[in-house]
C-alpha cells in the first residue's frame, strides 16, 4: 500500500507566528494542483512523520561516516543525506 502525497520538490514557503507559537507554512512546487482529500491527508501523515524521518537519517549518516571514515571517495549517497539534514536543520555549514 503506497501513500498518497504530492510529489516535490517542496519548497518553503515562510514561517507565521501567531500567539506566540510558530507554525510552518509548507507550500509546494506544484500549486496549479489541487489535492483530493486522500493526497492532502498523505501531505500531513509525511510532514507529521518528518522528525522520525530526520532523526533516521542523522543516524544512517552516522553510521555511513563511521563505515567510511578514511576513504577517499564519499558515496553520493552520503552527500545526499547530508544535504538533506542540512536542508532540514537549516545548518549551511
């Protein structure tokens, strides 16, 4: 059973504040669509599960560093993970 979601890339969109909490405002590249219920229900199930789905991969980068220390030549894999934590923590170091 795959999950319907609307397929990125995402972008973001910006950051409201509203009685001292922040929400996140996600918009995606595709606006001329228009979701169906199940997709928009997908779209909340992938941003919910986001910080499972990061703290995942900050492990799995570990571990590839770890496996990799030493070499020469870091898969793209790796650089893509990185990337993604990057991306996601907002860290441009």
């Amino acid at each position: 059973m795959s999950t319907k979601f609307t397929p990125g890339p995402w972008k973001r969109n910006g950051i409201q504040i509203e009685n001292g909490y922040g929400v996140a405002v996600a918009a995606v590249a595709h606006e001329h669509l228009s979701p169906d219920s199940e997709t928009l229900d997908g779209n909340c199930d992938l941003i919910a599960a986001a910080p499972d789905l990061l703290e995942a991969l900050q492990d799995c980068e570990r571990v590839m560093s770890e496996e990799l220390k030493g070499l020469l030549v870091i898969q793209p894999e790796l650089k893509n993970a990185r990337a993604a934590i990057a991306k996601a923590t907002r860290d441009q170091s």
